[in-house]
C-alpha cells in the first residue's frame, strides 16, 4: 500500500509538473502571438491521460485514469459553454481540458485539486482582468472619459433609478435599531451605485480597448467577429457565430470586404498559469 501512495504521489507530481510547463510555454504564446498551438493544448490532454493509463495499468488501479477523464469531459463541457458564451478563446478553453485530464484525480486536505483551480482561476482571472481594464484605461485616458460621459447620458434614467433605489436602502437604515442590519444595508446601498459605474466603465473599456476595425487580410480563423458584416443591407456574417472560420473568410474576400470589427481578447492564459501557481503552492503546504 505504501509502495502504491509512493507512486500515486510521483504521478501526481508529474501531472503536475506537466501542467505548470504546458501553462508557462501557452502563457508566452499567448501574450506574443495571442494564439495557442493546437499541438500543444492536445499534446497536454493525450499526455495528462496517457500517463494516468500507464499507471493505472501498471498498478492496477484505474481510479486516476476514471476520475482524470471524468474532469476531462466536465472541463470539455464548461470549455465549450465558455467558448460558445465568447468568454473564453479556444485555446483557453482546450488548456482548460487538459488541466483537468491532468488534475482531477487528487485532492487538497479532501477537497478537489480542479475544484481549488478554478477558484482559483475565477479570483486571479477577476482582478487580471480589471487590472488589464485599468491599464487599458491609462493608456486611452481621454478617449474613455469621453465614451464615460456618453455612456451615463444615455443611461441618465437608468442612474436615477438606481440612486433611487439605493436611497430606499439608506432610509430603511434609520428604521432598523439592529446594528449588524444597518452594515448590511449600508453595503447593500453602495453596492448597488458602485455595480452600475462598474458596468457603465467596463462597457466603455470594452468598447474602446477590445474592439478593432481590422483589415480582413490580418484576420485569421479563430477571431471573433464583434459586429455583423453587412453586404447591400444583407448580414452575410453574424457576430453570434462562435468565430470566424475559413467559409466565412472566403465569403468575406468573395464579396470584396476590406475590413471587419474584431473582438481583441486579453492574454488570458498568464492569469491561469498563476491560478496553478498558487494552487500548486496550496497542494504542497497543505
């Protein structure tokens, strides 16, 4: 028994391993290139199983190779819903599969490994994200104060409802003697205003920062479409589609298209590699 937790646990290292160096190689792809090698994200996913399949057949114990491909399939599920949803690129999503092809075999004190990474991924991936908005926002200083100005005109209504909403909240504090309730009220009421300026700055970031007319010569399959294309008022390109492929892109030269407004995601997989990180530091303290 011991023999086989001394090999379970080299396994595990080795997953591991395999993981932080497939993540460090896909996050430098990702920030010079902004694209993923399909080699590589299905590299990992055959590798993370082969290697459970060699164990489990060497030990006799199929567990990790059960429970390595049952997150294979839940990651594939929740990758493709992000994809689909444009939240997430392919390549994001594929590195997705492969780490819990690689990690769902084990635990942290009993609790799953791929359910800490996500966790994980979600906190590391919220501030990345609004750390990138603010540097979008350094960088675009007067152009987004711009667009913010127009934004809250157009929802002026929108912003008097909700501070009116919000003062509901400030009232009922005089009425309530709990103090615990009157935080809580207090929280409720800021929260409300801060989520709507919030909202109203990361449109304006998005709308600024992320969405670029591009000649259709740069574009490339893979790249989401941020708004129809249009020939003679007729949509010959939807921006629901998941992403561009090459029958659209030859649609797009046929009808002598120069350029399309293109959907520019930020390197993301930097932010999933310090997810890891931190996981992995969490598996060997704990």
């Amino acid at each position: 028994i011991k023999r086989l937790n001394v090999s379970m646990m080299l396994v595990e290292i080795v997953l591991i391993i395999l993981s932080l160096t497939v993540l460090l190689v896909a996050a430098i792809f990702d920030i010079r290139t902004k694209e993923i090698p399909d080699t590589l994200s299905y590299g990992f996913i055959i590798a993370a199983l082969g290697i459970s399949l060699l164990y489990s057949i060497s030990a006799s114990e199929y567990n990790i190779f059960f429970l390595n491909t049952l997150g294979f399939v839940v990651m594939l599920t929740l990758g493709i819903i992000l994809y689909y949803l444009k939240i997430w690129g392919g390549g994001d999503s594929k590195l997705l599969m492969g780490l819990g092809a690689a990690t769902s075999a084990f635990n942290i004190s009993g609790f799953p490994f791929i359910s800490i990474l996500l966790i994980m991924i979600t906190l590391v991936g919220g501030v990345y994200a609004f750390g990138s908005a603010l540097l979008m926002y350094k960088s675009n200083f007067k152009k987004v104060n711009k667009e913010m100005k127009s934004e809250l005109e157009k929802n002026k209504i929108n912003r008097v409802r909700l501070l009116l909403f919000a003062f509901v909240f400030v009232i009922l504090i005089f009425f309530v003697s709990n103090s615990g309730l009157q935080i809580v009220l207090s929280i409720i009421a800021v929260t409300i205003i801060l989520l709507f300026y919030i909202h109203i700055f990361v449109s304006v970031i998005h709308k600024v920062g992320f969405l670029e007319e591009t000649p259709l010569s740069k574009v490339t399959e893979g790249d989401w479409l941020a708004k129809d294309v249009k020939v003679k008022g007729k949509i010959i390109c939807s921006a629901k589609s998941p992403c561009i492929d090459k029958k659209q892109i030859t649609l797009l030269k046929k009808h002598k298209v120069s350029k399309v407004w293109i959907k520019v995601g930020i390197p993301f997989v930097p932010a999933i590699l310090i997810a890891m990180v931190i996981t992995t530091i969490l598996y060997v303290v704990l």
